[in-house]
C-alpha cells in the first residue's frame, strides 16, 4: 500500500495545493513502512485548478491523507485514490490515525 502526504517543513501542508512536495509512503502487508520517497508538486495558483499532480498520480498512491482540499480536487482525484481528511499536522499522528481506522474516508 503506499499512502501520499502533502508536506510543508516536516508537517501535513495546511491545503493541498500548495504543497511543493509528498511523502510517498510505502506499507508492506503488516502495515510496515518499508520504503518513504519524495515527489515534488507544482502548486496551483489558489483558484483550485491546473496544478499539475501528475508526478503523484504516476506513483500510484493508494491513499492520500491531508488537511484541506479544494472541491474542484477533490472531485478530480476521488475516483483515483482514497482521499482521507485529518485534522493533525503531525506526520505520525495522521497515519497512526489511518492505520487505527480512525480517520473517515472522504466521500
């Protein structure tokens, strides 16, 4: 399983599209990290359209957790990619909160 995060200065990026830069994290089949790789994103322009994410959509990310996100991108990539909101900024914390099922699934 690999689960993307926007991030901004060793935190979860407050919106999405700003963020310059995902962890891509790799899980094996005990919910282990077995690998962390970085793609950079080119973030939008704070309309909420053309930012191009294709670098993240080309790791095959199977999940994204972030913060905020604009509706317009939500729509675009929820079809591609389970989308999971939290509330913390600390890396940790978010995906001990998706491994513990405690985070919701956008829908």
């Amino acid at each position: 399983m690999k689960i993307a995060v926007p991030v901004f200065e060793n935190k979860i990026c407050e919106h999405f599209g700003k963020t310059a830069l995902f962890l891509i994290f790799e899980l094996d089949e005990n919910y282990e990290v077995i690998n962390i790789s970085r793609v950079q994103n080119t973030p939008c322009d704070g309309n909420g359209g053309g930012s191009p994410i294709e670098n993240l959509l080309l790791e095959n990310p199977d999940v994204i957790i972030y913060n905020t996100m604009g509706e317009k991108r939500i729509e675009t990539l929820e079809n591609k990619v389970k989308l999971y909101q939290t509330k913390t900024q600390d890396i940790k914390s978010a995906l001990k909160e998706f491994l513990d099922e405690i985070l919701i699934i956008n829908k």
